[in-house]
C-alpha cells in the first residue's frame, strides 16, 4: 500500500504497521513457508536422497526471501515514507533500520 496524496494532503496506509493491510495473505504465505520446513523434517526423517533435501531448502529459502522483501517495501512505504512526511530526525532512525535490515537481508 502507498501513501498517496488527496487533495493536496498526505493519506496514510490504515493500520500500525505496513503490512497490517494484508496480514491475511502476508499469514498464509508464512504457513506455506511453514509447511515447505515441515516437509524438510519428513524428509530427512525419511532419509531422502540429500540433493532433494537441498532443493527443498532451496524453495524454503526463497520464500522466505520473497516474504522478507516484500516486507521490506511495505516498510518504506508506510513507515519510512510516514517519517519522512512527518519530518524531524525520526527519518533518520527510519533510514538507518531501513539500511540495516537490507544489509541483514544481503548477508543471508
């Protein structure tokens, strides 16, 4: 969701949080997640041939990331772009977590 202008005014996304918008979707793309690790116990407790247990942890993996950039953007659409219209050194706590959390996501 964006923060758009009507009328000349700054509307905010409803909502704490930018992803409070689409928790719905944002929760059962978690549990899907949830299964694919779930799947990964099963298969190593049946001791699935190693490769296929790396191509599972290769799709859990992505969607994990998937989730996390996703999250990101809602970040920065809501939050970040909050601080920014609001002013004041807020913006540059925004900035910084924003910076951390990309470089937190760069090293995985």
């Amino acid at each position: 969701m964006t923060t758009e202008s009507v009328a000349g005014e700054i509307v905010k996304p409803a909502g704490p949080h930018g992803y409070s918008h689409d928790k719905e979707s944002h929760l059962k793309r978690l549990r899907r997640i949830e299964g694919q690790i779930r799947g990964l116990q099963r298969m190593v407790e049946e001791d699935v041939y190693c490769i296929d247990i790396l191509t599972q942890v290769s799709a859990s993996t992505k969607g994990l990331q998937s989730f996390a950039l996703q999250l990101l953007e809602e970040h920065l659409r809501h939050c970040v772009a909050a601080a920014a219209v609001g002013g004041g050194p807020e913006i540059d706590e925004k900035v910084a977590e924003a910076t951390a959390a990309i470089a937190r996501l760069l090293r995985t």
